[in-house]
C-alpha cells in the first residue's frame, strides 16, 4: 500500500516522510520557541506551548502549500534539466518563497486571530524560513539524485543481461541461417527461368536471414540498411497479400545515415501488418515515416487497419521487446494511438 502511487508520482510512502518532516519541524520549533520563553514567561511551559501550537501550525502547513509547486516545477516539469541547473534555480525561487509565504502567513494569522512574530521579530521568520527551505529542499535533491543512481544502476544491469542473452540467442541462431542459406540457393537454383518472381523472392528472404545474422552482431546499423530489410520484408508480404497490402515509405535520404539499433523497426510493421491489415478483407496501407529534428529521430509506423478495437496487440513478444530495448537504451517510451478514421499510429523518438 505505502509503495502504491498517489499523484505527480509520489508513492504514499514518500507523501508519508514528507509530512513527517513537515511535523516533526512544527513541534520542534514549537518546543524552541517555548524554551527561549521561559526567562520571562509567568505560565507553565505546556501552556505556553500549547498557545504557540495553532500560529506555527498555520505557518508550516503555508510553507507546505507554497512548497508544493516549487516542488512540481523542479522535479516534474523540469526534472529533465541537469541537477546544477535547478539547483541554481534556487536563487530565485529562495527569495520568492519567502516574500510570498511571509506576506500570505502575516494575512492568515491576523485573520484567524493567532498572531505572528512582529517589528524586528520578524527577521527570525525570514531566517527560518529559509533555512527550512534549504534543508527540505537540500532533502528532496538528495532523495531525486539517489533514485536516479539507483534506477540508472537497475538499469545497466538490466542491459548486461539482456546483451548476454542476445549473444547466446545470436550464437545459437548462426548454424540455421548459414545452413537456410545454403538451402535456398540450391533451391533457387532448381526454379524453372518462367518462375523468375519465385526466385527473386527467395534471395529476398536469404537476405533477411543474412541480415538478422549480421544485426545480432551489431549494435547500430544505418536507417538506409534497415529501411532497405523491411522493404524486403514487406516484398514477402506483399506477395501473400497483393494488392490488399500498400506500403509507404516517407524517408527523407537525409535521415539514411543516422544510426539506429539493428532490428528495432521490423516488429512494429510485422504488427501493422498482422493484426491491422490481415484481419480485412479489403486489407489497408502501412505507412513508415522516419523524420530527424531538433536532435531526435522520430519514427511512426501507421497503419489504416482494423483499429484499436480489432486485435491490435500491445503486448505481444515483438512489440514487448521493442519497448524494452528503447526504455533501457534511450528512456524512451513507445506508444499506441488510434489512426482516424481507423488503424494504429505507433510512433517513438531517440536521439539522432
């Protein structure tokens, strides 16, 4: 329950020690002020304490509500900016909180009749207030950086483990291509001149073992050599479908020597044409779009099927892969949209 999600991506167990800290100030700064009292103070000390109690309650749940969208803003919105950079962020947020929490927690405390510190008492709340901003926020940076390291950390481990798998899969796969090879030539070899079309086919599928071999031996290959295998695949696939399978590629020959991991485009256009075109009789278009800006390159494989409401998987053996492999390499995520009027948009960006 205490790991569960409660908003912004706060587990309640986080929500819990914040709100610990929050408490724990309160009655710690309650208890100071009632000590440095007592020279002159003519009631017992739970009294004094008590009547301190509801001023600094109204002060620490401000300095809460007022911490709450710094907080969303250094380590939501901008929680892609390097620590340096939102940590100097501070030297305006500091002095900002401060003045509006001061001048907010001064109307407050007149209103509900709980006084506040006045004349030049007032330099204590301004010295304590930001030296409670300092060590929660000192706090919140630490606990960010800690989880980052950690969550890199699980990470690379993760990616060790998924490279060794993928040599010991690539290992155990070089003795059937080379042997499929073989097979097809002497096959090809056999077809009659009349059956040319037949022939090309099998040299398309050769090269897609060849190149599978020789992607599981790499990590990047160029856009061009894997635009160049997927038309070869959808060759084969156009030769079960016809003409109830179309096939567009837009990609710019601009884009044709960024680097991309081998094999990461083929699962997405094996869906579309799986689960999207296959199910209609009419069958649809597959769409392949490959852009470069501002850094990234973005991919999108759309397709006028049967929809999100046909048997468009999200979760199949390809597609799980792919995810995977784009959220340990590059923290990028992969995502499913509808096409309108109907069909799948699947669509993700990495760095060029």
């Amino acid at each position: 329950m205490l790991n569960r999600t409660a908003f912004w991506g706060i587990t309640y167990r986080q929500l819990a020690g914040v709100l610990s800290i929050y408490l724990i100030a309160t009655l710690l700064y309650d208890m100071a002020l009632t000590i440095s009292q007592r020279p002159w103070s003519k009631q017992p000390m739970l009294t004094d304490w008590l009547e301190y109690l509801p001023r600094i309650t109204v002060e620490y749940i401000l300095k809460l509500l007022f911490t709450a969208p710094i907080w969303y803003l250094l380590f939501i919105r901008l929680k892609h900016w390097p620590l340096l950079r939102r940590v100097m962020l501070h030297i305006v947020l500091l002095p900002t909180f401060i003045l509006v929490w001061q001048n907010v927690c001064y109307a407050v405390s007149d209103a509900l009749g709980v006084g506040h510190m006045g004349g030049s008492g007032q330099i204590w709340d301004t010295y304590i207030g930001t030296l409670f901003y300092l060590v929660q926020f000192g706090i919140f940076h630490a606990y960010s950086y800690y989880r980052d390291y950690q969550r890199q950390q699980i990470q690379e481990i993760e990616l060790r483990e998924l490279a060794v798998k993928s040599e010991l899969s690539a290992l155990k796969a070089q003795l059937n291509p080379h042997f499929l090879y073989n097979v097809f030539n002497t096959i090809s070899a056999t077809v009659p001149p009349a059956l040319e079309h037949t022939r090309e086919l099998l040299a398309d599928l050769a090269d897609l073992f060849r190149y599978q071999l020789q992607a599981s031996k790499t990590d990047f290959v160029t856009v061009g050599d894997e635009v160049a295998f997927l038309q070869k695949y959808l060759d084969l696939e156009k030769a079960r479908f016809g003409d109830r399978l179309r096939i567009v590629f837009d990609v710019p020959e601009a884009v044709l020597t960024a680097k991309i991991p081998p094999m990461l485009l083929q699962p997405l256009v094996e869906n579309a044409v799986r689960h999207g075109i296959a199910p209609l009789i009419e069958g649809g278009e597959v769409r392949v779009k490959i852009t470069q800006q501002n850094g990234q390159l973005k991919v999108t494989v759309t397709d006028t099927g049967a929809g999100m409401n046909g048997k468009v998987n999200g979760t199949g053996v390809g597609l799980a892969n792919t995810r995977l492999r784009l959220e340990k390499m590059y923290g990028s995520e992969l995502m499913l949209t509808a096409n309108q009027p109907h069909g799948v948009v699947i669509d993700f960006a990495i760095p060029a």
